[in-house]
C-alpha cells in the first residue's frame, strides 16, 4: 500500500491563500443592516499565510520573523532601531521605564521629576509617569486639532520637569516644533506616543522618528495589526538596551531569545551583591516585565507592514471624503491638521458646537441603532476620571478644552475597511439627525 508524499511548506501555503481568498471576501454592504465600524482589521491571504508559514517553524517565541519586523518597522519609520512588544501600551510602560534607569547616567528620570502631558489622552500615555513614581504635569488640548496647547507647554515647564510624553491624538502630529525646542533649552527627554499615528508626518517626516523614545500599537483597531502588539523605537543604542531589559523581566543578560553567552563572558560577572561568576542570563538589573511577542505576532506584522503605504493612503482617502460631506453641517466642528503635518488619521474627531441644541448621548444611541460606530475621545478629561481622582499631579490652566472634549466631542471611523458607500451612508444619517433635532429646538 502506497503513502502519499506529506505536502511541503509551499503546498501548505498554497493551500492556505487559496483558502483565505475565498473566506475574507466581505459581504455587500447593505445601508441600515451591514455594521460601519470605527475601526477593525484589514487581511488579506498573504497575512493568513505569513501566519502559518510562522506556526510551522514550531517557534512560539521571538525569532526569525521578530528580527526581520524590527529592521523593517524601523527603517520605515527612520528610527534607529525598534523593539517588538505585547502591545502599545507595553509599549509605553518600556519606553518611559528605559529611562529611569541608572545606565544611562545623571540625566535619568528619578522619583518627583516632572512629565508633561495633556489631560484628554489615552490612560496607558499617562500610567507609566504614575508607575515610575514620575509626576505628571497636564495641559489642555485645542479643540480641533485635539493636541497640545503650544502655549501652555511653554508655561508648563518647572525645575522638576524632566520629559514630555504625550500622543499624536487620533493620529495628528503634535507640535513637533514647540516640542522639540522645548526638548532642546530645557534638556527633556521626549517619548512621543505614537501609537495612532503610524504613517502621519511632521515637515515630511515620520512620527516615531522624532523621540528619544517613541512607540506605535498593532492592536486591530490600529494602522496595521498583529493582533496584539507594539513596538519601541530608540535612536540611542544604550536606551535600546534598558528597552530590552524592561520587556525581558528586567535581566541585564542581552542574548537573543534562544541564544546564550553574547557577552563571552557568562559566568565571569560580577554585579550588584551577587557572588562572583553568577550566571548572567539570570541577573536582573531593573524591575522589569514579561512584555515580549511571539513570532507569529511578527509574522503577521511583516506581512501587513508590505501594505502600510496603501492603508495610509485609503485613510487620507476615507478621511477627505466625510470631511467634503460634512462640511458646512450647522453645529459640528470637524477636525484640522495641524500645522506642517499630514496626518495618517486614526479617525475622525468631531465635537458638537458648545450651545448647539443636541445631546451628544442621545446622538450616539442613534447612530449606534443605525448600525454607525462611535467612539469618545479617549477618556475625556482624565482627571475627572475615578483612577486618577486625587493623583499627584500638577495641573496648567483651567482645561476648559478637555471638558468640552469629555461632553461634546466622539469620533468615526476611516480605517481601510469602509468603503466610499459607507461614509456616504454615515454622513446622511449624521446630518438627517442633526436636521430633524435643530428643526425641534
């Protein structure tokens, strides 16, 4: 009795695309009953592929496909190097962490130093200054643009202050120039939350690029996706390393995932209250973390960063076509770039007109029953939140703008995966809405 041959890695490929084309082939849209979600994930055969060919190499951890991400995340970007993680908000946590440490001598962060950052962000931008017993110093944001007050930054900055870590909101740039010179009279460290932003850039230059430390999320909803996922960009070789050590359970050890004596040295250290010749691999240098992803998480990140270009520019697309059918609409603010900047937009912000006759509640249930995805702006005001009632924090202004922000402002969506008949639909019943409350008030 014969046996068939098993199939080789290109069969199994092969068979796995000609799988994928058939099953990821969306369903028409049907205005009322199809769901327009804000966000979501964008695949294609080559992802599912890229995910298997990863699952039969049988390594679950870093490997081939972590190392080839990195270069290629990082040369996109223009950093000097990048670091994969379990997500964004990892991502965060490791990026400000590498600060603190003692490696990198007296400018490091220390207990008290002072962080600028905005009220109206997203919590895992602020945490990691709360976590290293940092302070944070919160600004207000502008209506609009949803960033930074320039302004306001300049008067933020004390004697304790120390860094600036803050997000390019909904993937609009920051004012890099007002940041970036406060960065250089003052000698602050800027970590530059990047995380919605993949693709945007300031004076035709990546966000990403511009910090001593930055990050970007692959969670689903992000500019690519490696389900979960993120990434920590550095331009100095010995930050890049703290980075490591704060994702690899705080080890001083730097040998690859797999590998061991890099150093030459293993069992010849001497460090910290340890015996002489302790094994570096399980020498420990910070307090650290388990924040590492698997090569699978790469695989896919591999495959969808070949795509980056097309999905930036489906989002400028997205993003031009509901502000031309909004424009004008009683009531509503839309959204701006900043300055010098073209922003690879996360989603579309809209803030209702202070005054104008419409619950923003209201409004939201009914786009939802209509099958329209919202979301806020984040947390709103941060600090009208319950986890950060009574932090120690220093607070610049009234954040007047942040409150509109927490009350009046939610945002849609523009990710590839909506199509021109689906904007279409969600501008009409937006606007249908905003017509029938005006004429009732």
């Amino acid at each position: 009795m014969s046996v068939d041959a098993p199939a080789s890695r290109d069969d199994i490929l092969a068979a796995v695309r000609g799988y994928a084309q058939g099953s990821l082939v969306p369903a028409p849209f049907v205005p009322g009953e199809t769901p327009v979600p804000v966000s979501g994930k964008v695949l294609d055969a080559e992802d599912i592929a890229s995910l298997v060919d990863s699952s039969l190499d049988g390594w679950l951890t870093s490997g081939r496909f972590t190392a080839e991400f990195q270069r290629a995340l990082a040369q996109y970007v223009g950093a000097r190097s990048a670091t994969f993680v379990n997500s964004g908000s990892s991502a965060n946590l490791a990026a400000l962490s590498a600060l603190t440490s003692p490696k990198i001598g007296p400018r490091r962060l220390r207990p008290g130093d002072e962080v600028l950052t905005v009220a109206a962000g997203f919590p895992t931008t602020v945490n990691p200054i709360l976590q290293n017993g940092l302070k944070p110093v919160f600004v207000d944001v502008e209506i609009g643009t949803y960033d930074a007050v320039a302004e306001q930054l300049r008067e933020a900055v004390g004697p304790r202050t120390r860094a600036i870590m803050m997000a390019h909101t909904l993937g609009n740039p920051f004012d890099l120039d007002t940041v970036t010179e406060l960065c250089r009279e003052h000698d602050l460290w800027l970590v530059e939350d990047s995380c919605d932003a993949l693709g945007s850039t300031y004076r035709g230059q990546r966000t990403g690029s511009f910090g001593d430390t930055a990050t970007v999320s692959f969670y689903p909803a992000h500019h690519i996706t490696t389900g979960e996922g993120g990434a920590v960009f550095t331009k100095s070789p010995l930050i890049r390393r703290q980075v490591e050590s704060f994702r690899d359970w705080g080890r001083d050890c730097y040998c690859e995932t797999g590998k061991d004596d890099t150093c030459g040295k293993r069992f010849q250290w001497q460090l910290g209250d340890l015996p002489e010749g302790y094994d570096h691999k399980y020498t420990y240098s910070h307090i650290g973390y388990n924040l590492k992803a698997t090569d699978m998480q790469a695989a896919l990140g591999m495959s969808q960063l070949r795509k980056i270009d097309t999905f930036v520019e489906r989002r400028h697309q997205n993003f031009e076509l509901l502000h031309k059918l909004l424009d004008g609409v009683e009531g509503l603010v839309l959204p701006r770039a900043t300055e010098y900047s073209q922003p690879s937009w996360f989603g579309f912000p809209i803030t209702l007109e202070p005054g104008y006759p419409v619950d923003r509640e209201d409004l939201l249930r009914y786009l939802d029953a209509k099958k329209i995805g919202t979301r806020l702006v984040f947390a709103g005001n941060l600090l009208r939140q319950p986890a950060y009632r009574g932090i120690d924090a220093r607070v610049v202004g009234d954040l007047r703008a942040s409150d509109v922000v927490m009350t009046r402002s939610f945002w849609l969506g523009v990710y590839p995966g909506l199509t021109e008949p689906m904007l279409e639909y969600v501008a009409e019943v937006l606007t249908g809405y905003l017509r029938d409350r005006a004429g009732k008030a």
